[in-house]
C-alpha cells in the first residue's frame, strides 16, 4: 500500500518532527511559482533552474538566459520577468533556459530536494499528469509538499493537495495521513476551483497588485500535460525539466 | 473587526514566517492534553504547572504536587499519572497542583506564552466556554494553535479548531485567515466528532495503547465550562488556573 503524505508547510532538518522524503514528492506553489514554472515550459523553454535567493539566481544573468521570479509579488530588480504565467504566455522561450527565484515555490522545492527521490512540480494545472507520473516513479511513498505563504498554511495549496490526493486515491491504493484527510476534505468542500483560490491570502496579495487573472488561469484544472521534472543541480540552483 | 486566526502547527521566533501572537491565544491539542489538563481541574485541582519537558517536572517532585504526563503516550518514569482524561476521573486532585509535561501540548502552551497577552486551554470540552473567554479577552486577535502531533498536523486539532472559529464567527463579526477557513471546512465536514478524531493518527497512537476511552470522551462538545487561563511562571512552568 502506497503511503500518502501531505505537508502543508516546508520543514527542514532543524525543526520539530521533521521527516525525510522517503520517495517521491510533489511540490505545490499553486499562486504561482509551480504553476508559472510550468507555463514556461508550456511555452517552450528547455530548462527551469529554481534559485533558492536571488543572488544565485543573478549570477545566471547571460544571453539567452531569462530571469524570472517575484519579491512581494513583483518581479525583483535585474529580472526580466516577474511571476506570472498570464505574462509568460505573452510570448515562445524555445531553447531557453528560465531561471527562476520566488518567496515560497524555490524554497519547498529546495526542501524536497534535500531529501526527495523524485521532485516534481504540480499545480491545478497539470493535476492529473503530476499525479499519474508520481504514481509511476513511486514505490513506497507520495508526498505532497506545500509551499504556503510566507511560512502560513495556504488555502490554494492545501486544495490542490486534495485535488493531488483524490487522484492518487484513484489509482493505487493508500493510506493517509492526518495533512492527507485535511486536504480531502478541503477539496471536497468546493465545487469550483476558483473558489478557495480566491479566498486564499495569496490571492489577496496578487490581487492587491492587479494581476487577478493569474488567479483564474491557475484555478483551470488538467489543461496541461507537462511535468517538470527535477533532474540534478548546478551550484545552488535545481533544474527542472 | 476581530482577526481570526489559525496556526495548524506551533513556530517559534526561529521559524519562516513567524508571526508574534497579538492577542489572545486558544491552545488545542485535542488529543489528549488540553482536554486532560482540563479534567485536572475539573477534579478539583488548585493549580496547573505546564513543564516544558521532564526534567522541569520531575524537580517539582513533592508532597501534595501530582506529577501527570506521557511520552509516547505512556507516564514517564517517576510520574504519578500518564496523560488521560478518563484516569483524571478516577479520583478528586483538591487543593492539589497537577505539574503535567506532555509531547506536544505543552510546547504548544509554551509557544504561545512566549508573545501573547492571554493564554487559554482550550479542547472540544470546554470549546464553547473557551470561545466565549477568548471574545471576551480579546480586543484584536484571537489565535488558535495547535499543537499537532510531533511537529504534524493533527487532523483531531484542525476540526477542534474549526469548532472554535464556528463559535467565535457567531459572536463577534471576524476576518478569516487561510487556517481559519481550512479549519471551518474541517469543522462542517463531519457531522460526529468523533469521526475527525478516531481518524487522527494521534487516535491510532492512544488505541495502540489500549486508552482508547480517552477519544471518545475527548469528542464530547462543550460539556464543561471551566476554562484554564495562564495566569504566570514558576521557572520554566507555567501556570494556569
């Protein structure tokens, strides 16, 4: 029997029951980073390197090489794009390399990584596809990873958790834990995705800088087939392809 | 407008994203050491002593103090009680002091003293008193944390809750953080008590035990008005009453 875990915070190896990824996780930024990182690659782009700070992130700075990533929302100085999928699909990033420093989404998949087998980066987005190649690389465990707001639980991400879970559920067995049941729970309370995206705190913050349609265009479910996949390190950066 | 607010897991100052409490604090830990604290008073108890960990208790040692507590699960060595409510009952603690240390609520507890005004212990027992003190202390924040089961989300925490915010929502008009909604759709989910937390994995680890008396009397909703407030220290404990 598969277990199915759902951390709906970032814990690393110094805090209070903190538990290695055994196998396999997926990482949730729902507003925005994982939905914006798949975005890019929908659009072409060859690699994702998710940067930690924003130091290692600039040190990419080079041609054909695209900065994108957010401090309170907007796009951080140097950067060329800020974090939002609605301006990724404005235009191709073919043979590009995207690299990438948010507030929340770089840091959970810095911590799946230290630990994790197999990383890869879900959203509403790509749900389904997230979740059937997680059934196929795991063995033993599923882990979804929120990434939250700023070290508070997040609305979106714990629904997504859900949305993550109800397909795990229907495909293998599991047992669940406590985060587990909570995320079911919570995705069963709403009919409409956009729902608890928009009540979220993340939401409120996007919004309080007018880009609202990043909320809807990350509330579509499965449109998209894509999964990035992590695939090795270079310095303190972590592709994705 | 109150804000309401729901921390699923205890962070100290160390932690991403901490935020200081403001206000007034609702402590649950649900299974089992606010609903046992609670019954120690209910049973006559003068005074309870939180301690952080043993070694904090066990110098308490003395004639007329009770020294109540469990690690995994089970009284540590040199204690007069473990951490159940339905042992709690067998006999009157007047004028007694109980010094209790206990995996997770107390460092819940301890947390919480750290930054807020007012400290109470609340479980599904008195969730209905607890609620009506915290309205009554607060003036701009109510919190409630959780205490989680070793550093994880407790599902049994997050319905209790979302048992609270349900009240408070009813007395006094609130804004809702991500954690306070996640909780209040946690709360109108199960229709029994009981279900939330016989699901728990903190549930799974009392019955293990063979006390699994303690959940079904830790499910019962509002039947005791006692409501333990921090009133100071003593060392490292701290006191409530």
């Amino acid at each position: 029997m598969m277990r199915l875990r759902v951390d709906v915070l970032p814990r690393g190896a110094q805090d209070l029951g903190f538990q290695p990824f055994a196998d396999t996780v997926l990482v949730v930024d729902t507003l925005r980073a994982t939905t914006t990182a798949l975005t890019y690659l929908e659009q072409g782009a060859d690699h994702l390197y998710l940067c930690p700070d924003l130091e290692t992130a600039l040190a990419f700075k080079a041609e054909g090489i695209v900065l994108a990533g957010e401090r309170n929302c907007l796009p951080p100085e140097g950067f060329d794009f800020g974090n939002s999928p609605i301006q990724a699909l404005e235009r191709r990033f073919d043979q590009q390399t995207v690299v990438m420093s948010t507030s929340n989404g770089t840091i959970a998949a810095a911590t799946a990584c230290e630990t994790g087998k197999n990383i890869i980066l879900a959203s509403l987005r790509n749900a389904h596809a997230a979740a059937r190649k997680a059934r196929e690389l795991a063995t033993e465990e599923i882990a979804v990873l929120c990434a939250g707001s700023n070290g508070r639980i997040g609305l979106e991400d714990v629904y997504t958790a859900g949305v993550l879970c109800e397909y795990l559920i229907s495909m293998t067995e599991c047992s669940l834990d406590d985060g587990a049941q909570i995320a079911l729970t919570v995705r069963r309370q709403f009919a409409d995705p956009l729902e608890p995206l928009s009540k979220s705190r993340a939401a409120e913050l996007i919004s309080n800088v007018g880009l609202e349609a990043d909320i809807a265009y990350a509330a579509e479910v499965s449109r998209s087939t894509i999964v990035p996949v992590f695939i090795g390190r270079s310095g303190n950066a972590l592709i994705f392809k």
